[in-house]
C-alpha cells in the first residue's frame, strides 16, 4: 500500500511546480487525484495525464495504486473552475 503523501511526492518529484491533492476513495488503493501545474499548459488531457502516470508507474505496476481518478488542470483552468463553483 502507497500513502497519500508518497503519491504527493511522487507526483511533485515530475512536476515540481504542482499543487497536488490526492484522497482515498476506499481500500487505499483506489486514489483521486488532483493536479495543477504550468507544465500542463499546450498539452492535450491525454499529455497531461500521461505526465502525471509516468511519475506513478511503478506504484502502478506494482498496484499499489489499483485505480486512479486524475484531474488535472493548468494554474489558469484550476482558477476557472474554483471560481465557477
């Protein structure tokens, strides 16, 4: 089993400019997460997310993390949607 905090760390050691919030949504490997940094900026959902598994592959592979929930956002879209609610 991975802890939240290691996910956290994980995923800043890629994207070291990011604001990360990761929960448990039962069993402590099933994880939402997520993720606001300036590198997503001009990258399609798909590039982004694809940055943020690499960071997790081998929590991954070795499924300590059995399922991921990702949202990610730029600086600017995080802003957006906080303000939207």
């Amino acid at each position: 089993m991975i802890s939240l905090d290691q996910v956290k760390t994980l995923i800043q050691a890629q994207l070291p400019d990011a604001e990360v919030l990761v929960q448990d949504l039962g069993g402590g490997d099933h994880l939402e997460a997520v993720v606001v940094s300036a590198q997503f900026a001009g990258k399609s959902r798909v590039q982004q997310h694809q940055l943020v598994y690499g960071a997790l592959s081998e929590a991954l592979a070795s499924e300590a993390i059995h399922a991921l929930a990702l949202k990610t956002f730029t600086p600017e879209a995080w802003q957006a949607a906080r303000s939207a609610v």
